[in-house]
C-alpha cells in the first residue's frame, strides 16, 4: 500500500471535469454503469490518442530498430496456455455469503482469517461470512463458433504481449531484422479485475503500448539497463513532474524473470505511488514455452556467426489509460487569477498533449470580427485541433479553454480588422502577445514542438 503523498487527491474532482467537459464517461452510463469500464469523450479520445501517438512515434517510427504489429484479440487457447495464464493469472478472491460482496485475499480492510468465525466483511460488517480464499482467473473467457462447449472456448486477451510472442519469426523474417530489434503494438487488453477502481486507474478493459526487445543472452542486462532510463526519460518528456516519477524494484521476481522494475507515478492523495509502466528481463521463457507448446522453432539464426538460439527479451508494457490519468492528475490545478475575484482550474497539459490546440475568439459578434475569426478558425483547423467559441464574455470562454488544458487563446479584436493581428494568450503565463493571422500556424506549430 502507498504512503499518503504530499500531493493533493484530485481524482473526485477530475472525475467530474471529465464526464462535464467530455473527456471520460462511465460506461453504459445510463443503464447504471458497467463496473470499471469507462467511455472515452470527444476531448478524452484527442487527448489518449495523442499519449498512444507520442509513443508510436518513440518506439516505432523514430526507430529503425522496431517493428510495429496490430495482433487480433482473440487468439489460439493454448497461447494462454504456453504463457501460464490458464495455470497462474490468478488473485485469490474471497466471497461474503451475507452481502455478497467479493474481496481480493490482501485487502487489508478485512479484519482477522477469512474463513474463521471471527472474520469480519468490510462492507456489511458480519462475523464469520467471509468464505476462505480461493483462486479466481482473471481472464474473461468466451466461445468461438456457434457452440458453446469446451473445445471452443477462446479468451479476450489480458495482455498484448502474447500477439507479440507468436509473430516474433514473422516479423523478423519479413523484415529481415538483425538481433536486437523489437516488436511494439497498441491494443485492448482485459482482465476481470476483482477490485478495479481509482477512475481509470485499473479497468477491466484497457488499452497498453507494450514493445518486446528480442536480444542475445548475455546481454540482456544492458539492454535492461537502457531501456529503464529511456521509458523514464519519455514520460518526463510527455510533462510528467520528474519529482513525481520514480523507480521501484520488484522485490520478488517471477521464476522466469531475470530483473523486472516498474515506473511509479505520484497520483497524490492516499493512491499515492503506482505503477505505470513495467520493464522485465524476461529470458527465453516466452518464446522457449511457445516453442514446445506449438512445437514450431522459435530460434534466431546468427548468419555471421553460424549459431541458433532462443533470444531473451527485454519487455516494456505500459498502460495508456494510467498514463492519460497521470497526465491529468499531474496536470490538474486551481489557482488565484491577478486582479480577479474569481480563481480558475487550469489543466496544464504538455502543449503537445493537449486535445485542442488553441480557442478562436471575436471578441464581439459584429464589426467583422466574427467574419475574421472564421477565416482564423478555417485556416489553422487544417493544422491542429482547434475550438471556435464566440458565446459569453472572453474571461468565460478562456476559462472554458484553461479548463480543458487548451494552450492558447487567439482573439479578433477591433484591431485585428484594422491591421490584420490577433492577440495570443499563453494559458498558464496569462501574457498576452500580438501575432499577424498570417504567421499564427507557424507560432502555434512552434510552440506545440515536435511529435519526439
Ligand atoms: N505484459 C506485461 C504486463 O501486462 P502488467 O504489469 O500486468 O504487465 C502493464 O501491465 C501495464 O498495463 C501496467 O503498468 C498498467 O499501466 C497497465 N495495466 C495493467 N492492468 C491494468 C488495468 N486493469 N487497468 C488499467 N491499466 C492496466
């Protein structure tokens, strides 16, 4: 469990800013809500699809050392099997026979041995209605085919890895890759959690960007090594407070496991540090299992050297929900505003994070002034992601915007049909600069940086 951080706890306000300004969405929302399953809004896909952007571009499309792949969800049953998840994907659940209610074994609210007279349900409260532990797979099964029996059970994956794992030898021979390279893919990921929660924190569907390095043993440990400060190094450059990420060993490693250690992220309050990236030292198991369990060879042929083996792999996984929750998190803020009775919430999101780039304002709905924000708004929309708002007072609608962690304001004013400028306002230094509308698509390109 996470020490209380110095940080404030935000999630129960940023729940709310998201279902109102159109980030996040309980799922099936007007049904009651499907448990931890949420629903991405126009604001929330923009911004998600930028976090997945920014890291395709790292690992993919800057790297001439990776190779992308888009593995079908669904896949053959005995790869959960070579994997362990149908022996081993378990947490030990336990039942309340009174309220019903399910529990993972280590839930440090309840009190005493379930299983004995004296346990107590954290919920309702009982004595002696808590049923001993047992184990609960968390893979969510279903049938292929129009028969439901046994043999055509599939499972919805709980990883992306595995779809990695099986194309290791077509991606490579296809590509003609050299070891080292790596295998990177984004997708949907399940797992039947039996306590999700913190928002989108932990879901029970949810997407991961996991890159799977393959190299020679022996070494392994400096590949280790480097990708652990370069994962690190990319979620500082998405704006993460670098005061606010860490490292954390895994204490107790898997069997197969060589090294393996997690990048935490403050998310404030008593959630504190968690993990939002894990980077493992996986040997050859996973290729090895997939060998003998399909009973094709899985080596790597070393031309130059005449020699086969099964490369050990070096795995980055990591979730890209938890990652836009910790850009929200470390973004969100209220503040005073100089001269102003009325403070503001801002969401200081990275510039190239952020899902609208910029807000166009007239400042009046006549003179011309709307007729040339138009223009402004035609003309940049064809470059970036931008709101058109001429609705109430402008201290209102940049507040709408600073809310939503849009970085600039530009405004028509009575000036601008004079001499052809706009005013810029930089949402967190509030200044307030004049820019000719013909050179604000390369201002704004400027500040928003490059896709690194
Ligand atoms: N292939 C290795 C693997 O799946 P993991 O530590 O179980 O490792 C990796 O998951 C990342 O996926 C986590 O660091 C987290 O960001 C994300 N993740 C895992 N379970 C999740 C869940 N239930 N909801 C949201 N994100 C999750």
């Amino acid at each position: 469990m996470a020490s209380v951080s110095a940080h404030p706890d935000v999630m129960e306000k940023l729940v709310s800013l998201a279902k109102r300004r159109g980030f996040i969405f309980q799922s099936s929302e007007i049904y009651g809500g499907t448990g931890s399953v949420w629903d991405y809004g126009p604001l929330g896909v923009e911004l998600k699809k930028n976090v997945k952007d920014r890291w395709w571009h790292a690992m993919v499309r800057a790297r001439d050392d990776i190779e992308g792949l888009d593995a079908a969800i669904l896949m053959h049953p005995r790869v959960w099997e070579a994997s362990g998840h149908v022996a081993g994907f378990t947490d030990p659940l336990i039942d309340c026979r009174n309220c019903k209610r399910r529990f993972r074994a280590d839930d440090p609210a309840i009190k005493g041995t379930p299983g004995a007279p004296d346990a107590q349900c954290p919920v309702c409260g009982s004595k002696g209605t808590l049923s001993e532990p047992r184990m609960f797979n968390l893979m969510f099964k279903t049938f292929m085919g129009p028969v439901e029996e046994s043999a055509a059970i599939v499972y919805l994956r709980p990883e992306t890895a595995q779809g990695i794992f099986v194309n290791f030898l077509n991606v490579q021979q296809s590509t003609r890759q050299k070891i080292p390279f790596g295998i990177a893919q984004i997708g949907k990921a399940f797992r039947n959690e039996i306590t999700p929660g913190n928002f989108i924190f932990r879901t029970r569907e949810f997407e991961q960007m996991e890159m799977q390095f393959f190299v020679e043993p022996g070494t392994d440990e400096e590949h280790f090594e480097y990708w652990k400060a370069q994962r690190m190094e990319w979620h500082r450059s998405l704006g993460l407070a670098p005061d606010r990420l860490r490292y954390k060993p895994h204490e107790q490693l898997a069997h197969y496991a060589r090294a393996a250690a997690d990048i935490e992220f403050d998310f404030g309050g008593s959630l504190g540090y968690q993990e939002i990236e894990g980077i493992h030292n996986r040997s050859d198991f996973d290729l090895g299992r997939h060998q003998e369990y399909s009973g094709k060879k899985l080596e790597y042929f070393d031309q130059p050297r005449n020699r086969r083996y099964i490369p050990y792999v070096i795995e980055t996984s990591v979730g890209a929900d938890r990652t836009t929750l910790a850009l929200l998190v470390n973004a969100y803020r209220e503040e005073e505003v100089p001269g102003e009775t009325e403070g503001r919430t801002v969401l200081g999101l990275s510039p190239s994070i952020a899902p609208i780039k910029a807000g166009v304002f007239p400042l009046v709905k006549k003179d011309g002034m709307p007729e040339m924000a138009e223009k402004v708004a035609n003309d940049l929309r064809r470059a970036f992601p931008i709101f058109y708002d001429d609705g109430g007072a402008i201290g209102r609608r940049y507040r709408r915007q600073d809310e939503v962690g849009t970085p600039f304001g530009i405004t028509i004013d009575g000036q601008s049909t004079q001499d052809g400028t706009v005013t810029v306002r930089d949402r967190d230094t509030l200044q307030q600069v004049r820019v000719a509308a013909d050179q604000l698509r390369g201002y704004i390109a400027e500040r928003i940086g490059t896709t690194e």
